[in-house]
C-alpha cells in the first residue's frame, strides 16, 4: 500500500554529534598536483609505462583515450578482465556505529512504498545521520577553523593510488596499538617509499567487528567517550606521511584516524590543519595488496559540511 499518494524528495539532516571539539588555527596547504589522478591509474593498473611528460619534464595534468601505460589504454583500466572492484564501506542502517556522544544515529523512514492508483510500483525514503558515523570522510574543517568542508575537498585527495600498511597482527595483540614511523619506514623498505598524492591506509582488521559496537569500540556506554579501545595512527606515523611524504589523505578500518584512547586527537588536528581528510570506519582491507590498487573515496557533498558519509571502493589489478 502506498503510503503517501505524493511523491516527495528524500531529504537528509546532518547533525554535528559533537564528538570532538575543534582546534586553532591551521596552517593552509594546496591540494596534490592534478596529475596524481593519472598516475594513481596507471600505477593500480601495474603499469611499467610513464604519463605523458612536459618540457620541464614533469607529468602533464591530462591525458586521453590513446594514451597507453605498460601496453594498456586509459579507457581499459576499468575493464573488469584487468580490474576487480573493492567495496569499502558498510552499509548504514539501524545498527551502524556512532560515536557515543553522538545524539542520534541512522533513521530511514518510508514517504512511500507501493503500487500507485496508475499502476506502477513507486518507493521512496527520508534518511537522517550525523556527519561522523559509519563509514565517512571527515573534513578538515571537521578539526582545522578555516580547513576545507566535505564540498571543498578536492578530488586529488579522494581518488589516488592506496598504500594499505597491515598491523593487524598488532592490533590484535593491543587494542590501543598506534601505527608508529618506524612502521611506515619498514612498510617502505619492502614495498618503496610512499609518493607524494598517495592515500595510506591503516588496517588494522577491526572491520570484522562491525557492527558490535562494544567490541568495535571497546565501550559502549552512550553519551561516555572515555573508555574507548581501539588502534589507529600515532602522531609520529602521521607526522611523517603528512609532513614528509605529503599524502592526499589518512584512511583506517577503525572509528576514528586517532586511536580509541586519544583525548586531545593529534592526528586529527595535524592532518587537517594541512586540508588532509580523513577516511574512517572503512571495510574489506584484507582484500587489498599492500601497493597497486586505486582507491576512490566520494563522500555525499553536503555544502560546508564537516564530514559526510561515504562510498569507498578500490581498483585492484588482477
């Protein structure tokens, strides 16, 4: 039965769930080059070939169908017999995770379900969520006054090639285990170093939790944030990837890019304050190779927005 006879537009309300307080201010950084897109592509696809390169020898910020890398063209770096796909998000639904201080979770309602008095067969919903919850992007405004909102945040930053640093191994031994540099300069010294424009992940294999929200966070006492458990990146690994390496952004399988304990949220307010997001809650890491995936994380463009949900995938060479 229909339960509305109108046909009406879903809406959205994004509610601040107020579970971290923001800093001072940041100091401003531009985006990763335009031509970081095009190298992601080909360096997912295992690529041998170079993008095309200008007088001054660096890499052009276009390119087009023709163009090959490693004996591909662009157009079949897509193709499902050279690629397979990732999903990376969970779904949202009654049971995803919020913060706990968050004041309210996910909401569907039904504005219509059901055959019209013409025939046919109409749906249509109203969602409602806080910004920060389930699989998001956290802006940097979400941590840096002045930082870019969701909508401003440029796509260099949201498609580039992954670098997925698995301390799964460590995590399950401490659940407040924090990515060190000294991981990062071990991840490097077998897989090489992290180019600038890249997206590093952290997996730490807590998606197999979701959506326990007390085994996923360590504590589920609503409204208390103070006993929370979980890995996630330390200060020192961001420092260097953010500083050093200048990657597009920080993404892990756990709530939050600062680990569950955290009280003052240094990886939050470092990166930000650089206009490098943050990819959070992500899923199925386990299925991606250290190097050579393309991850595109597109989150709802919600204008001035300090995170919103989020759709991430990866391409993964076969």
């Amino acid at each position: 039965m229909m339960t509305k006879t109108s046909s009406p537009t879903p809406t959205t309300r994004a509610a601040s769930p107020g579970r971290k307080s923001p800093p001072g201010n940041p100091t401003r950084r531009g985006s990763p080059r335009p031509r970081v897109l095009i190298g992601a592509l080909m360096l997912g696809a295992g690529c041998a070939g170079e993008a095309p390169r200008d007088s001054a020898g660096a890499g052009t910020a276009t390119a087009t169908v023709g163009v090959h890398a490693g004996g591909l063209e662009l157009v079949d770096l897509i193709d499902p017999a050279n690629v397979r796909l990732v999903d990376l998000s969970h779904a949202f639904d009654e049971t995803t995770v919020y913060w706990p201080t968050s004041p309210t979770r996910f909401e569907l309602d039904t504005l219509s379900y059901g055959d019209t008095p013409a025939g046919w067969f109409y749906s249509a919903f109203a969602f409602a969520t806080p910004e920060h919850g389930g699989t998001h992007l956290d802006a940097p405004i979400h941590f840096a006054r002045g930082g870019q909102p969701v909508d401003e945040v440029p796509l260099e930053r949201l498609v580039g090639p992954a670098y997925v640093i698995d301390a799964s191994e460590a995590s399950a031994a401490d659940p407040d285990y924090l990515l060190t540099a000294g991981d990062v300069i071990a991840f490097e010294a077998e897989h090489g170093r992290i180019p600038e424009g890249s997206i590093v992940i952290m997996r730490t294999g807590w998606d197999a939790r979701w959506p326990d929200a007390a085994a996923y966070l360590g504590d589920d006492t609503p409204g208390d944030a103070s006993n929370l458990h979980f890995p996630s990146f330390g200060e020192d690994a961001a420092r260097l990837l953010v500083e050093q390496r200048g990657v597009a952004a920080l993404g892990a399988d756990v709530a939050s890019i600062d680990h569950g304990q955290s009280a003052d949220f240094p990886v939050h307010r470092l990166a930000m304050a650089r206009d490098v997001p943050g990819l959070e809650n992500l899923a199925n890491l386990g299925d991606l190779p250290p190097v050579g995936a393309v991850l595109v994380a597109l989150p709802m463009k919600i204008r001035g927005g300090s995170g919103g949900p989020l759709r991430a995938i990866a391409i993964v060479p076969r």
